[in-house]
C-alpha cells in the first residue's frame, strides 16, 4: 500500500443508505463523504476515521472495518499470537478485563499484555523529550484518528506531535524486543477504535486490530459470556495510574505523578467538534504567532474518550457508568505500588519502567498527506463559489442561512462541496425553498392562464348544461304525470286480476265439489248396477222355481185324477171320501199351476224390466264416466287457470311494488333535477366568483 494512502476503516452499505447527510452533519472533515448520488458513500483517504457518522446512522448504512474475522481464522489455525488489549476493556464487558485475558487464552492467545503499561512508556517517552528537546508544546498522539487529521488536512501541527509512539505501539515494540519467547508470534491489538489499524500500517508494526464490538457479536453468536472463563493476569508488569490513559485526562493525570502542577499546563481537550475546532485555530495561532499558553495538549477524539470509542458498545453509556469502573482498577493499581512493606516510591516503578525502555526504540514520525488533500479536493476561487451562490438563487446576505440542514457547517462550505462534485444544490434548504417559489409562481401563471381558458369554456357549457336541465326538468316532470297516470291504471289491473283470482278460487272449490259428486253419482250407479243384477239373478231362480211348482201342478193334477180314478175302483163308502180328496188335490194343483203360470209370467216382465235397467244402469254408468271425466278435465283446466292466475297475482303484486319504487324514483329524480338546476347556477357564479379572485 501507497504510504500516502489509507486503509479504509468504514464501509458504507449503499443499499441502506438514504442521504439523510447525518453522516457529513457529524463529519469533522465533510469532504470525504459524497452526497451526490442516491447514497453518500465515502472517500477513505480523505476520511479520518473517527466512527461518529456510523453511531448516528439510523440506518445501519456506515459499518466499522477490523480485522476479527482473519484474527479468528489464523488462531484456529494454529497461528502463534499474543495480544495486546486496551486499558478500555476495563470499561466494557462489565469490566471483568482479567476474565477476557481468561477468554483470550482460552482460544489459543499465549499471552496477554496490558496497553496499560506501554501508556507508563508512553509517559516516559513524552517527558524524556519534553526534557531534552524542549519544545514549546506537545501534542499527544495516542488517538490516530487525531494524528490522521493532523497528517491530512492540517500538516502545520505536524512538527508538535509528540515524536514517540502511542501506547499500544509502546506495548508491540516492547514484547518484539524485550520478550524474545514471543518474537515470532504475530500481534493482536485488542481495541476500542477502528482507526487504530491505520497507525499500525503506519509504524509497520501490529498484525491485527480487534474490536470489543466484534468480540461482542462473535459472543453472542455463540451463546457465549466474559463472565464463564477464569481470570487471567497480564503477562507483563503492573502498571499504576497510566490505567486511566483510556479517560479523558488520562495522560495529565499519570504525568501528575511526575509534576503535580501539571494540570496547570495541560490543555485537556476531547470530542467532536471541539478539538477539531481548537485543532484547526491552533494553526492561526501559530501562524499570528501566538503559540498555546498549555506545554501539553492532552486530546482525544471520543468525547468520553476511549471508554466509548466507535469500536465498543458504550456510546449510549453515561460518563460516570465508564470511568466507575476505570477509576476503580486505578485505585486497586496504585494501591498496588503503596502496600507494605516497601512503601511506595516512584523510584520503584521507575526502576520497572527503565527495564523496558531505550532511548530510540519507541520514536515516531508522521506523514504529510495534504497532498492528497489537496489532489482530491479543488479549492476554488471566490468567483466560483459566487456562481454557485447565484445558481442557489444566494443573492443577499440573508440567503446565507448557514443551517447546516445540508450537512455542512456553512453556505460556503456546501459552495466548494458543489464545485468539488460532492454534494448537489437540491440537498441545500435556501435552494429548495427558492425552486418551490419560483415553481409556485409559474404554477400561479399557468393556473390563472388555464383558468381563463377553462372560464370561458366551462361558462358556456355550463349554460348549455343548465338549458339542458331545465328541458330534462321538464321531460322529468311529464314523465312523472305519465307514470303516476301509469300506475293508477296498473293498480286498478292489478285489482281487477286480484278479483279474477277470488272468483277462480270460489269456482275451483265447486269444480272439486262437483268432481267428487260425480264420483260418488258414479259409485252408486256402479251399486245399482250390481244390484240390478242381483236381481236380475234372482229373477231367473224365482222362474224356474215357478216352472218346478207349474210341473209340480202337473203331476200332483195327474195324481188328483189318478186317485179319482182309484175311489171310483174303491167304492161309494171309501171312493167317495177319497174322491173329494182327489178333488181338492186338483183342484189345488190347477190353482198352484195357474198362480205359477201367473207368477212366471210376471217374473219374465219382471226380468225383462230388471234387464231393461241393467241396460239403462250401464248406459247411466257410461254417461257418469263421460261426465267424471268431463268435470276432471273441468277441474284441472280450472286449477291451471287458477294457478296462472296466481302467477299474474303475484306478478302484479310485484308490479305494483316496482311501480310504487319507480314512483319514488322518479319524484325523487324530479327533486335532484331541481337540485341540480339549482347546483348548476351556484356553480355557474361560483366560476364567476373564482374568475374575480383569479383576476386579483
């Protein structure tokens, strides 16, 4: 890699990205975001790094760049590895930073260094040069985000950056020179910022830069806890109150032990925009010649410095929740240089101290990378910047609204941002509110020429329109007599059919009382006949038993004149009493054959009377079948009637109730063409009326 270029530390995900311009409104250096397109993506040579556009991202498009991924793949791997872990930790994870030294070696680390004690180097290195050289001021540099504002856009500041390395690379020189065992391991930084990668690139020196955040993740993924593994010391010495380098001050307050008066020349300074702003006028300064009234510029970019740094999860945290736990391990670390029996001294820390440092070892110099700068970013002249002002519609000191609603702090500085093809004058409020005047005036032009256009027309149609009402009003309301004339004849049909349907309802029940008459004339006729023949039947037993009395006469005569022959054989004394006998027996047996004779004679006009009947019955009988059928035929000609009849019943009932709904209808139409009549010449002077206003 280009030593003029950087390592992007921030990705942006274009796709989530809304140019919302939260990112450029955090922005210390605004021009390394683009916020011309649909997404603001980022230039990383021109970004420093300070992470506070991917907190105020709402929209998860800004992610934090490390490298934890490559860390976990080489140590499962095998890879030899140390690492070096921030004095921040003691402010996440709940601040069990003994039990992450557990975790760490737990996964394959084969020892772990506290940062803590290189930052005590770090003192050391500051104050050796601040006693040798003399300079009129220092800068710290323990936060690279801070060296990297420094290096790129205010390069002056260069020669006051303390020229000695921060920290961490205190710690990395200090294990590759005085831990030999360790020599070929790799290092990784376990740390709070994502920028740190950057000075590692610098220095040449640190393998790996790991954030608590994606430590953080990595646990939760696996359902895994600080607080299960046992704790761990560091594997290098205690340090004491360089502890507290991870908090605000932390570097004044570790330099008190040396010099007690030195917050007295120690400007403290920390969070965005604030050292940036003090940063950029300690250039003027210098160029007036007004260098600062403090030897030693203690500042960090986060505002609650590295205890909520962008590479953990304390940005949300309150200031007193961190550094609790920060000043606790700085009490319990300088209690552990006071406790008997050998009393505290500086010399004993000193002399721990002077183990691990060489004049040299830890030296640090800087970049300048305004070049690049400069070669990505045009500083355009005043005319420019006039044009686009007047592009804005910017033409009064009242249109420089310096709103920072586009994301810039100035009008001035969104101008050079528009030169520099970054941003775009719609992102810009003044620009937007002039367009929608602008725009509303020609709407009002056009509005009022098609206004009357549209007068006019629409006058003349409406008159159209209300004559076509009136004639409509009229046809309406002829239309309703004729329908109301219609409905009257309807219900008095309606009623005559109604009428109709009683009658043949009436008839209907006497055609099936007629019906079942006949049948029942016609049962009886079917009786007589068969009675008739039971007669008739009769009648020819009774002749024949006449002709059986009529032959019985017969013989019993023949019997009377043979007895009278025997008497006249018998004698006078018995002949003439069986005689009379003889006698009487035929004269009763002529009297029985002529009363036979008789009675047979008056049973055969009998039997021909009773088979004239039967002739009679069974002619009478085929009449009543004829009439049985007649009157069923009568019958269901009269129930078809009848139920047709219902249907019309019916039909005209439905009628009348269609009639009675249209009749509504149509008054209710006749009342809306009225209304409408009405509507059209409200309307017909409303359009006056608009006509007046639109004139105004």
């Amino acid at each position: 890699m280009n030593t003029k270029e950087l390592r992007p530390v921030i990705r942006v995900i274009e796709e989530r990205c809304v140019n919302c311009h939260r990112c450029i409104m955090v922005c210390p250096v605004k021009m390394c975001n683009n916020g011309s397109g649909k997404a603001v993506v980022s230039n990383p040579n021109l970004c420093i790094g300070c992470g506070d556009c991917i907190h105020i991202c709402r929209h998860g498009a800004r992610i934090g760049l490390d490298d934890f991924e490559q860390f976990m793949a080489d140590i499962k791997g095998g890879t030899s590895m140390v690492a070096i872990v921030a004095p921040a930790m003691a402010a996440s994870f709940g601040g069990e930073y003994l039990k992450f030294n557990g975790f760490l070696k737990k996964i394959g680390v084969k020892a772990v260094f506290d940062v803590s004690f290189g930052a005590e180097l770090t003192v050391k290195s500051y104050l050796t040069y601040q006693k040798k050289k003399k300079p009129p001021f220092i800068i710290a540099q323990p936060c690279p985000t801070l060296v990297t504002f420094i290096e790129l856009y205010r390069p002056q500041l260069i020669p006051y950056l303390a020229p000695a390395d921060s920290p961490m690379v205190h710690t990395m020189k200090m294990i590759k020179r005085f831990y030999p065992q360790y020599a070929n391991c790799k290092i990784a930084a376990i740390s709070p910022c994502y920028s740190k990668r950057r000075e590692f690139d610098a220095v040449g020196i640190g393998d790996y830069n790991v954030t608590f955040k994606s430590i953080q993740a990595y646990l939760d993924g696996t359902g895994d806890a600080i607080s299960r593994y046992e704790s761990s010391p560091y594997d290098n010495p205690q340090a004491e109150r360089a502890v507290l380098f991870s908090s605000p001050g932390g570097l004044m307050r570790t330099v008190e032990r040396y010099d007690e008066n030195a917050t007295a020349h120690t400007r403290k300074i920390e969070g965005n925009p604030e050292v940036y702003d003090y940063l950029a006028g300690l250039v003027q300064n210098i160029k007036t010649g007004s260098p600062p009234i403090y030897s030693l510029i203690d500042c960090l970019n986060c505002k609650m410095g590295c205890n909520a740094g962008p590479g953990t999860l304390n940005q949300d945290k309150h200031l007193d929740e961190l550094d609790r736990k920060i000043e606790a391990r700085s009490q319990a670390a300088q209690a552990f240089y006071k406790k008997k029996p050998t009393p505290f001294s500086k010399r004993n820390l000193e002399r721990t101290l002077n183990k691990y440092w060489e004049e040299g070892l830890y030296a640090r110099s800087y970049t300048d990378r305004s070049e690049v700068f400069k070669r990505n970013v045009k500083f355009p002249s005043s005319k420019e910047i006039e044009a686009v002002y007047q592009s804005m519609y910017k033409t009064t000191p009242a249109d420089m609204l310096n709103c920072a609603s586009c994301g810039y702090d100035s009008c001035e500085q969104m101008a050079v941002a528009i030169i520099n093809g970054v941003s775009r004058r719609e992102h810009c409020r003044h620009y937007i509110e002039a367009q929608r005047r602008i725009a509303n005036d020609q709407h009002k032009a056009e509005i009022q020429q098609v206004t009357e256009s549209v007068y006019g027309h629409t006058v003349t149609e409406m008159h159209k329109s209300i004559d076509g009402i009136g004639i409509l009003s009229k046809h309406i309301n002829e239309t309703v007599a004729a329908v109301l004339k219609s409905s009257a004849a309807i219900e008095e049909m309606v009623k005559n059919i109604h009428s109709i349907h009683a009658t043949l309802e009436h008839n209907a029940q006497t055609v099936i009382k007629l019906n079942n008459s006949s049948m029942e004339g016609k049962n009886r006729i079917l009786k007589i006949g068969e009675l008739i023949a039971g007669v008739s039947a009769q009648s020819d037993v009774l002749i024949e038993a006449c002709r059986v009395i009529g032959n019985i006469a017969d013989e019993t005569s023949i019997l009377g004149m043979n007895a009278a022959i025997e008497a006249a054989h018998a004698g006078e004394a018995v002949g003439k009493g069986f005689a009379v006998v003889a006698g009487q027996i035929r004269h009763l047996a002529d009297s029985s054959g002529k009363q036979a004779g008789e009675i047979e004679k008056s049973l055969n006009d009998i039997k021909s009377l009773i088979d004239s009947s039967g002739e009679s019955s069974a002619q009478a009988q085929t009449q009543f079948d004829l009439i049985v059928s007649l009157v069923e035929t009568v019958k269901n000609e009269e129930m078809r009637i009848k139920d047709s009849m219902e249907t019309q019943n019916r039909g005209g009932q439905e009628v009348l109730n269609a009639l009675n709904e249209v009749n509504q209808l149509i008054l209710k139409i006749k009342d809306e063409s009225a209304s409408l009549l009405d509507s059209g010449k409200m309307v017909l002077e409303d359009i006056n009326a608009l006509k007046k206003v639109s004139q105004k």
